[in-house]
C-alpha cells in the first residue's frame, strides 16, 4: 500500500495530498512552479488555483512560507496556474 504525502496550502491552511497542490520555490526575486517537487531550495504548497496564489500574496503567507524579505513577483505563477 503507497503512503500519501499530505501538505497545507499557505493560503487556505487546508491539507491536500502531494498530488493535488502546487509546490512554488523562490529563485532569486521571482517565485517559480516546481515541476518535479524536487527543485533546490525552499518550497510552499498552494492549490493550483488563481484565488489561492493571490490570497497567499495579498497575505504575505507565500513571503512568510518562503522566508523572503522582500515582494515577491507572482505574476508568473497566476500565469501559468490559469
């Protein structure tokens, strides 16, 4: 029997398995979508939904979640999530 992996969403604090969320990694200034889920560096969880990403931006939650201390650019991600 496979175990599930599950993780929360930074924006909805809801628990989904792996498969169902959306691992985001900062590189540099921008946040990218994590393909493999196994990129170098830290990773947040979202649903692969538009109002999630931009509810973890507006909340700062995607900054906290990713330790940065700056704004992050998630044009990019809202993007290629739609």
């Amino acid at each position: 029997m496979a175990k599930t992996v599950t993780r929360m969403c930074v924006s909805c604090r809801s628990r989904d398995s792996t498969d169902q969320l959306v691992r985001l990694v900062l590189d540099g200034l921008r946040v990218i979508v994590d393909q493999t889920g196994h990129a170098a560096g830290r990773g947040a969880y979202v649903h692969p939904h538009v109002q999630c990403v931009d509810n973890a931006a507006l909340h700062k939650a995607l900054g906290r979640a990713l330790r940065a201390r700056m704004a992050l650019d998630v044009t990019a991600v809202t993007l290629l999530i739609s």
